[in-house]
C-alpha cells in the first residue's frame, strides 16, 4: 500500500496488477452489447459495428452508456482495496466516484486531425475542481503504439511551470516540448485487464489506435 502511494505521489502512476478474468469478460461483453455515444455527435451505435469509412462523418470515442448497470463495474468501483489506496492518496474517504468506459475507434485520419476533434489525444492534465485519483483497466489488449497506449510525462503533476497555469490545459508537441525537455515520453502497454492508477493532474494523452479499437475503465475517486 504504501509504496503504491509513495510512486503515485512520486512518478504520478503505479502500474502493473490485473482485473480478475471474470470481471474482465464481463465488462467487456457489457460494452459490446450495450449502445455507446459520440459526445460531440449525440450518435448511438455499437462499437464493434461502427465502421469509420473514408469521406464519412468519423466517430472518434465512443461512451458506452448505462454502466451503472454493470455490477462487474461496481464491484470494481466498491473493492475495499481500491477504497483504501484512493482514501490513503487523498486524505479522506472519497465522496465523489465517477466511472466512464470509453471505445477509442480507429480513424483514418492523421494524428495531427485527430486531435483536432478528439480532445483525449492531445498532451492534457484533468482539472475537475478538487483532488482526485483515477484507475484505469484496459479491456482489449494495449501492446504497443499502435492499440491505442495511455502515454503521460512521469513527475509532471509536481511544480508546473508557472506560464502553464494561465494557460489551457491541453498542450501542442511544440510547447509540451519547450517545457519538459529532458523528461521522456513514457507508454503504458498490457494486455487485456491491464491496470494502472494514475494522478490526473500529470500531462497525459492517448496515443490515438491505428490497429484497433481500444477499450478503458476510468474510475475517478474524488
């Protein structure tokens, strides 16, 4: 427990442990079967029948709605452990829990134009008005670039550069790199099930997925 907090509150992430394959299989098939939304669109579909033809309107992510009805996510959401390592980080026991499973979809497009309609792929930190503290879980496996890796800056939640807190939270490759030059780049890969925890403060984005259609449990406790 408390090297898990000391890395987090260190690099901003703790990595490497596993959602249990029953849990797993079951929020994946909730994803499958249950409708996902476009949020700049409104549009509903099925992930794993959106298909993101050349000259259409490109659906980037994809929400999946409902899943407040999946009980493999509360379980996930109300584990004593999780409880307690997000209660140890912040200092009280959080009152705020939010969950979203998210399919990032494979777009023909460049990364540059991507980032112009998909805010996640951009270099960002998460301002949510409080401290807060997310797990995430992959649900399709993420082994390398080009599946859709979670990327971030380790340490960069700790002294911003001043200029940067009257700035937008998002961040171009240009500036990102003026500001942090000496600190690398790091990708998160695993397989399906994969977890890791993260604080959001830190600059991060998600290298958008040219393979496949990547899957994510965030659970922010706040």
């Amino acid at each position: 427990m408390q090297s898990c907090i000391e890395q987090i509150n260190d690099t901003a992430l703790y990595q490497d442990f596993y959602l249990q394959q029953d849990l797993v299989d079951e929020i994946l098939n909730f994803a499958i079967i249950n409708e996902s939304i476009e949020p700049n669109t409104n549009k509903l579909f099925y992930a794993l029948s959106c298909k993101n033809l050349p000259k259409s309107n490109y659906i980037y992510r994809g929400l999946v709605t409902n899943t407040h009805k999946c009980q493999a996510i509360n379980e996930v959401k109300f584990n004593y452990k999780v409880i307690e390592i997000a209660t140890n980080f912040l200092g009280y026991e959080p009152t705020n829990i939010t969950q979203h499973l998210t399919w990032s979809l494979v777009v023909p497009e460049s990364e540059q134009l991507i980032q112009q309609n998909y805010p996640a792929s951009k270099w960002h930190y998460d301002v949510v008005g409080e401290e807060s503290i997310t797990f995430n879980f992959y649900l399709t496996d993420v082994n390398n670039e080009r599946e859709g890796c979670h990327q971030f800056i380790p340490c960069s939640h700790k002294n911003k550069p001043w200029q940067l807190l009257f700035k937008s939270s998002t961040l171009d490759e240009a500036t990102l790199e003026k500001y942090f030059p000496q600190q690398p780049k790091l990708s998160v890969f695993g397989s399906t099930g994969y977890g890791f925890i993260e604080n959001p403060l830190c600059w991060h984005r998600i290298k958008p997925p040219t393979a496949n259609s990547r899957l994510i449990l965030q659970i922010r406790y706040s």
